[in-house]
C-alpha cells in the first residue's frame, strides 16, 4: 500500500450529499473528466449526471465514460445514445450477453465507482449513479452508502487506474486508436491540499489480487480496541473470518453492519449462515432494516478508515474491480465513526446470540441451503474461497 501525504478528505453520505458535488464538479471542469460506475441508472440522478456530462461535452471538455456492461444492462440503450451522440466518449467494460453466462470472463465486472475531474477533484466509493429511492427497498428511507470526495497529490494514484483500465477496454473491444481525445492525462499538482495521509487500494485479477483484502486484514489484526465494519454484503473467507473472531476475542470490540432487508436473499442466507460462530466469538452484529444497505466502509480503532467499492464477499475480494480509499486520519475516522454509530441507532437490530440460537429447522436450512449455494456458485466461476 503506497501511502501519500498532503491530501484532503471529504466524507459524503448516499446520492443526496454525492450528486449535487459531482454535478458541480462537472460543471465547472475545464479539460477533462474521466467515469467509472457500476449502474448508471436512466432515473432522475442519472439523468442529471447524464445532462452535465453532455453539457460538458459540448464546451469543448473531453469526457470519458466507462460503464459496466453488466452492471447497466437494464438502462435503455436510448440513454447511453444520447450520451456518445452529444459528445461523449462512452465504454461499456464486457457488455451482458445474458443472465445466466457463467463464464468467469463475463461474472468479473467493473464494480468501482470513480468520478474525476480536471485533474483537481476525485470521487470514490460505492454510490452508482442511481437515485437514492430507486430499488432501494423502501419508500420512505433512501438507500445507505458513502462516497468520498479527495483532492491532492492522491489524485496521481487514481487517474493512473482509471486510465490503465480505459486503455484495457478500448484495446480489447477492438478500438485500435486508443490515444484518442481525452487520453493524454492532466497535470496533477504535487502540492498539499490538506494534511490527510490516504492511499488508493484496488482489486484486479493481474497484480492486486487480494490488495484489499489484505489491507483489510492486516488493520484488524493489528486493532487494539475497536472494529466497526458495514458491508451490503458479507460472506468473507475463512483467513479474514478468522481474523475478526480472533480480535473479539482478544477483546477488541468488533461491530459489523449488515443487511436486514436483502436485495439478494440467497446471499443473505449464506451470510446468516455465519452468524453462530460469529456471534460466539463476541462479534456484535447489526442488522440494517429500513432500508437497502449498500455501503462498504470500516472504521478501526478511530483512526484508519476506509471508503470504497468492495465488499467483503467472494465477488468482491476474488472476482470483481474494485477500488477503496484508506485514510488513516483520526478526524475523518471519527466522521466516519460517528455517522455509522447513528445509523445503527437510528435503523438497526442487534441480534442476540441466544436468541439466535433459538432459530426453527426451517430458517436454519435456508442458512445452510444459501451458503451450499454460494460454494457452489463460486467453484462454478472458479473462485477459491479461503
């Protein structure tokens, strides 16, 4: 993990607090802005993004857009027309070639969710560009996730991703002019925008195939006192598992948040499938009823803390791209922390390992049958899930 001083660090919380400032971004860029997203949603967020990319675009900005081809698949494709034919430069990362193609080339998909602009301002995390009310299991609580927004020297670190994985894209779906406009990166200032130590921790299947996995670990083995984890989905292997039930029972206090209302209850039942153990441990677990949980961050021992795409699921950690951002700045730790705290306050269960343990044989077969399902949707693509 390269660490890079000089940074500032801005916690945003769901597309309410995100959208407005990419809007901004946009709208004030001068040269150059650069996308990756998992869903871009024709709703009226994605609307809205959408119209200030072609508002950019038409003032002469070189803007370039890379959609998971998966991810997006049930935006009209009228949408992402509009979009090239006003200027656009638009890519789709493995376009669907159907639901059920289980090759392990098509289920690895673009899962990270980039904005960057001019060179000066960057966006990371787990917020698509799709509005806080849409599928988001709830009419009356939006969607629960973060992004946040950096700037300074860190920037260097993401552009060179983002740019590598443009070039990938173009080259593999037979674009040969590769060197196209938009290509040649901006200059990006060495001068300190704040005092933030952060890093750029991604996951790919040459080089950084377990980078964020391992960064993960490692904080919490070495966690004196306290790990709050919140993942929308959470099925983690046995090391990282292990990892968490040993520091519990060290007596760090470890607190995860996960998702009550499922948007994939297969998963969930999986993920349930786990909580005997953890739960034994001494791990307190949370459940996020009110509405979709989609957030994938960690705050540990009120001074690292990372912001990002990831989740701590065999996707994620073994198949996906995915990109977090790790600060290690007691401040925005404590932002963080404090914005985790009230949400659990506010919209989560806490489960009782007694209680727990008083599960019928029915809702405990739905455990084991998730799980079995999960193993062997993961050999099917060739997972090795430890």
């Amino acid at each position: 993990m390269k660490l890079v001083q000089g940074n500032s660090i801005q916690l945003l919380k769901n597309g309410e607090a995100l959208f407005p400032e990419v809007e901004a971004a946009i709208d004030a860029a001068k040269k150059d802005i650069r996308i990756e997203t998992y869903i871009f949603d024709d709703d009226i967020a994605g609307t809205r993004i959408a119209n200030a990319l072609i508002r950019a675009a038409s003032r002469g900005v070189a803007v370039r857009l890379l959609v998971d081809g998966f991810g997006s698949a049930q935006t009209a494709s009228v949408f992402f027309a509009n979009l090239a034919a006003n200027g656009v430069q638009l890519a789709f990362y493995r376009p669907a070639h159907g639901w059920f193609d289980l090759r392990r080339s098509r289920v690895r998909r673009v899962h990270r969710k980039i904005v960057l602009v001019d060179g000066h301002v960057g966006f990371v995390g787990g917020i698509n560009f799709i509005d806080d009310y849409t599928q988001c299991l709830s009419d009356t609580h939006p969607r629960y996730d973060y992004t946040v927004k950096i700037e300074g020297p860190i920037l260097a670190e993401v552009y060179f991703s983002v740019s590598k994985l443009w070039r990938i894209v173009k080259l593999f779906s037979g674009k040969k002019n590769v060197r196209a406009r938009g290509q040649t990166l901006p200059e990006i200032s060495q001068k300190a925008k704040g005092s933030v130590t952060l890093a750029f921790v991604t996951r790919d299947n040459v080089g950084h195939r377990r980078d964020i996995e391992r960064e993960y670990r490692h904080a919490i083995v070495t966690a004196k006192t306290e790990i709050i984890i919140v993942s929308s989905y959470f099925l983690p292997g046995r090391r990282l598992r292990n990892s968490l039930m040993r520091a519990a029972q060290r007596g760090v206090a470890v607190t995860v948040l996960l998702q009550g209302a499922a948007d994939h209850p297969l998963l969930q039942h999986a993920t349930r499938s786990l909580y005997d153990k953890l739960l034994a441990s001494g791990i307190q677990i949370f459940e996020y009823h009110t509405a979709m949980l989609h957030g994938k961050v960690a705050v540990i021992d009120r001074e690292w803390a990372t912001v990002g795409s990831s989740n701590l699921d065999p996707f994620s950690l073994m198949l996906n791209r995915e990109a977090n951002i790790i600060a290690l700045d007691k401040p925005f730790a404590e932002t963080l922390r404090a914005s985790i705290l009230d949400e659990i306050s506010k919209n989560a269960t806490q489960l009782n390992f007694a209680n727990w343990q008083k599960r019928n044989l029915w809702q405990r077969l739905q455990s084991w049958l998730g799980l079995l399902a999960a193993r062997v949707a993961s050999g099917v693509v060739g997972v090795k899930h430890d």
